[in-house]
C-alpha cells in the first residue's frame, strides 16, 4: 500500500468512504502460504471478504474471495486460482455509482486503485449500506426541498434546520407570486364568477400531486439507473398515456360531483373539468423532463421535486382555467 | 438444516430474503477440520461471510466469521473459537427491522432461528442492501401518494401505473372539496376584495412546502429509527421553533414585497403576513405529528407525507386568512 494518505478523500466520493486496508498478496504465492499470511496478518477491523492478488509495484492484478482462497487446494498458485476483478474503482468515483456498480457487477466488496492500477482501497458491502441509506435520506429531503443535514433530527439545532429549509421556502414563496399574477389578470372575469375561486385549491392541488407522482418515479428510477437520459421519449409517451387516463379518471368523477352532488351550473362543471384534463397531463410532463433534464445537466434531478413542479404546475393550470372559463362562460 | 421450506416467506419479512443454506459446523470440530468441511462443500452462491456452530439438533450456538474460522489456531475447538452471535433474527422478522439491527450489531451478516432456536438462514449484506434500496423506493412512493410497485417503471405496464397512481389523486381530489367548501363559505368576503385571491396560491404551496418539509424529515427519522414515539415532544418543541422562525422570516420578505414593490395596501398585506406566519407554524406542527401519529398507529408514516399534509393544511390555512381578513378588513 503506497501513498494511501496522499489521496485526498472528497465528501461523496468512493475516497472518503473506502477501507485503506485491503490484503494484499504476491501472485506466486501458494494458497497454503496465503491463508498462513491471513493468520499472521489477524482479522481485519473492516468486514472484508476478499484479498487481492497485486505485483511488485503493488498494481492489482486479480481477486479472490476468502471463501475462494479456503476452498482452493493448497498448493494452488494465486494467480492461477484468482480471477479478475468484476469491476474496478477510484478514490474519485461518485458513491452512488460504486454501489449501483457493486449492484451490477453482483458481489460485495469492490477494489479500488490509483491512475496507476495500483490498489489503494476497497468498498465493502458495509460502506454500500451505509451510502445507500444516505444518499436515499439525501434524496429525500431535495424532494422535500430541505437542503441535505448530515447529522440525525433530534441531534441538529433549531437554527441548523431552520438554515435547511428557509431558503427553499423563500424561493418558492417569491415565484408563487407569478400565479398570484395570474389571477390578479384574470380578477374582473373572477369577480364575474366568484364561483370559480372555490375550484383554485382543488386544481392546483390535483396538479401537484400529479406532478409529485411523476417526478418521484422519474426521480427514484434516474438514481436507480432504471431510467436513462435516451429513454425521455418512452417515458413522456408513458406519462402522456397515464396522464390522459389519470385526467379523464378525474375530471369524470369531479363532473358528476360537481352537477349531481352540488347542483352547479353544468358549463363551469365542464370549465372545471376540462381545466383537470389538462392540468393532470400538464402536471405528469413536467414531472418527468424536468427530473431528466435536470440529470442531463448535471444537477440532482431531486430538486426538481414536488414544490418546484407545484410551483410550475400551478402557474400553468390557473392560466387554463382562466382561459377556458372566459371562453365557455364568455366573461 | 429442517423442515427449511416449511417457513412460509411472507414478503417484506426475513424469510422472504434470507439465504437458505448457511454453513453448520458441529461445536466440537476442530479448525482445521472445519476448513475442510468448507472445502468440501465449496463456495456458496451467496455471499456469505460467516459460519454457524449448531448443536445436534439444529439449534445455534455460536457463529465464526470465515475470516475468524482461517485465523483460529488448527486445532482450536470451534466451541471455544466462536462467539455468540451479536443479533438473532427469526423468519416472520421485518425486513427493515433487521436490516436496522445489522447496523446496529455492526456486523454485515445475521443468523434466523426458528421458535426452537434452529438455524434456518442467514441475511447477508447483499440482501440488507437490496432491502435498503427496496424500502426507500417504497418510502418515496409513499411520500409521493402513489401505491408501491415492484417492477422498474419502464418494465410497468400503463394500466398499471394508472392503477398505482389514481387511487390516490381521487381520494385528494374529493378531500379537496372541503377546502372548496371553506372558500365559498366566505364568497362575500372574497367578492368585496377579489384582491385577497390572489394570495391562496402563495399561502397553500408555502403551508404545503412547510408541512412536506417537516414530514419527510419526520418520515425519515422514524424509519433510520433516529426518531421514536417517545421523542414527539422534542420534535414538537423542534418544530414550533422552526415554525415561528421560518414564519416570521417568510411574512417579513413577504410584507416587504407587497408594500414597497407592490404598493399593496397595508391592511391587506398585513393579512397575508399574518395568515403566513400561522400557516407555517400549523403546517410544521401537522408535518410533524401525523406522522408519528402514523407509525404509533402502525401504519406506514409516509403515507402521511405531503400531499395528505397539503390538503389538511390548506383548509387550515384558508380558514386563518379568512378568519383574519374578515376581522381586519371588517368585511
């Protein structure tokens, strides 16, 4: 192991999470001989459950199991029983990539080596835990459009949250004011038919959570590596398709409420309605390419969460509503 | 190993992961002969890490990591070499649970017993990591209102995505009514001053962001179990104070806005501040306490994210900015 301090260990990088300590051994070693050094060595702190075969310069050359090393006959040579890495790492691979790659290439421990081919470290399935489970609370929280803590909620100070989340709030709060426009545009058609303010919370709701749907799904599938950038055109073409049978759905069920429930004029039902179908498909497009460009530029797609869509959708749906309720109702 | 494919793998609990064929070793074998044994069977298909020492009939008595097993002295006694393992799990175990108490033990591989104590399998760290994965995809959905599905999206049928996803928007949808309900309870009110319109966008997304900022955090904490039933107070009294600072910084920027930039009146702006302050605090509050509510109720706490916090908290906030507009407006 050469030069294992000098690499610079960056916050979500596979440097700052992997075990410096992998074992290392010759390739013309004998397995007896290997499982001899094991013992002097002793057992390591990490769990590790694999050894590596290096040369002299300490490039990796292959890897065995432990189990692999045990059930190889004795006077087996390494580098005849190792086989060779199903995937190999750098200090400056991203951590949720190593463990989609760890995932993919079907084992538990990964090397990683230097620009040379030198091995400096390995990801175990512990490290993997324990990115798997942060990254999915980081994901989390821009969704929720919280800015990532990394210390656990009861352990964080009031301030500290406060930082988290005041931010988001405030931008979201400033770009809310565009629907605000919206309706202040439309205002003397509103005064005309006060009825239709009752149906803003309804539709920007229904909006929302359509688009929450969506940009979820693309979003866990994106950082899954379900979805790739190329798939966009299957994915809208889904989003379309559900998002017309999701509006119909809707705007079905809120046309009988609305006339034989509330006894409501039948064209502001229709306004109504209408306004659903197309907030739903609206809502659902929006929810799927902006998650997808996002990762195509480079950003977290998870902050193209819920609020931001909200926001966005909102905007979109009251301008649809005005627009058909002053065309069906002529005001 | 007994009567193995007699437990039923219920999913979403330990039978349905576990590996069914864990390696038992007798506790008076020697080292040397166990590291036969493992030849003999050859390496396993899963990654397994350790090995079990079980009585004669079956039930476990200790465990070895392989990494232990190579390390003990030829002749040592397993009896001696072992030690007790550091967690038990038995079939009918919650996957996550179990994935919790792995990291809790600190350890990537725990043993199942049955009612008797026999081992019946083990969950190893590739299993935790895909239960990982699988509960935080699931949680997301949750959070999003959307029912789980267990295929990738591209993998998942229209209708049935349609089918996960329209159960929910209906039931927002209809609960929606009710805050329908509250705005033409105060149509007057609102036909006096069209202008209070305007800001119902503002105040629902902001109570809304509020609320989904509070329960994802509050969702999350519950299921890394850094967050229990018994904290609710100091989640509560957490709560309240990001509430009360979050509020007054979102009125003060929002007052601002509207009397300088906007030159609204005073009175006006003063209401939507007012109604601002109150919806954050409500919403953090509800963001918080439904969810713990939730889990005390043993239902899943993210089921309690947003959108069914955005809804609640929207009839609140409206009922506030009324309530307020009417007493300051006298309308």
């Amino acid at each position: 192991m050469k030069n294992i301090n000098m690499i610079p260990a960056i916050p979500g990088t596979v440097g700052a999470i992997m075990s410096r300590q992998p074992l290392e051994l010759s390739p013309r070693m004998r397995a007896r001989e290997a499982l001899a050094r094991l013992r002097q060595v002793g057992v390591p702190q990490d769990f590790m459950s694999s050894c590596y075969v290096v040369d002299e310069e300490g490039r990796l050359l292959g890897a065995l199991t432990l189990y692999e090393l045990v059930a190889a006959p004795d006077c087996a040579r390494l580098d005849q029983a190792m086989s060779a890495p199903r995937a190999v790492l750098t200090p400056e691979y991203d951590q949720e990539e190593a463990v989609r790659l760890m995932e993919a290439a079907d084992c538990v421990e990964l090397p990683v080596v230097d620009d040379e081919g030198k091995l400096v470290g390995t990801v175990t399935a512990e490290d993997a835990m324990e990115v798997l489970r942060d990254e999915a609370t980081e994901d989390m929280e821009r969704m929720a459009a919280i800015l990532p803590s990394e210390r656990p909620y009861l352990k964080t100070s009031v301030w500290e949250i406060y930082k988290k989340r005041v931010l988001w709030l405030l931008l979201l709060m400033v770009s809310a004011a565009f629907t605000g426009a919206i309706i202040t545009h439309y205002e003397t058609a509103l005064a005309a038919q006060v009825v239709l303010t009752a149906f803003i919370p309804m539709l920007m709701d229904t909006g929302g959570n359509c688009g929450s749907q969506s940009s979820v799904t693309i979003i866990r599938g994106l950082s899954l590596g379900e979805i790739g950038y190329g798939d966009w055109w299957k994915v809208a073409w889904k989003e379309i398709q559900v998002g017309v049978l999701c509006g119909i759905t809707l705007a079905a069920v809120n046309l009988l409420r609305l006339t034989v429930l509330d006894h409501l004029d039948l064209i502001v039902a229709i306004v109504v309605s209408l306004t659903l179908v197309v907030t739903v498909i609206v809502s659902k497009l929006l929810g799927c390419f902006l998650p997808i460009l996002a990762s195509r530029a480079h950003l977290d797609p998870a902050v193209m969460a819920s609020p931001l869509i909200t926001t966005i959708a909102d905007g979109i749906s009251l301008m649809v509503y005005f627009r058909i309720a002053v065309l069906l109702l002529r005001i």
